[in-house]
C-alpha cells in the first residue's frame, strides 16, 4: 500500500541524512585537527550538539 511504500522512503531518507551528517562532521574535525569548538561554529551546531553526535556516532 501507499503508507507502507512512504514509511521505506522515509527510512531510506533518514539513513541518507544520517550518513551525510557523519561525513559532514567527520571532514569538520579533520579540517580544525579535532578541535570540537570550531567544527561546531563551521557546522552551525553548540560544542554540546556536536559532541552529543560524536557520542552517537562513536567517534
């Protein structure tokens, strides 16, 4: 059914996103040598968002 296909698209989406904000982040601290401060002013997140997704994607 219609729902059934829109739930897969949005799982597919949302791993997308997810792999896209890991890469995203992984090249930020690659860019400033790990330093969290300004990754995170690069990627537009608080230090605290950032390092809660470094904890999340056991960086």
């Amino acid at each position: 059914d219609k729902y059934h296909f829109a739930e897969e698209i949005e799982e597919e989406e949302t791993l997308s996103l997810q792999d896209k904000e890991l890469e995203l982040i992984k090249k930020s601290l690659e860019r400033h040598n790990g330093k969290r401060k300004l990754a995170a002013a690069e990627l537009g997140i608080s230090e605290r968002t950032l390092y809660r997704k470094i904890k999340q994607y056991d960086l």
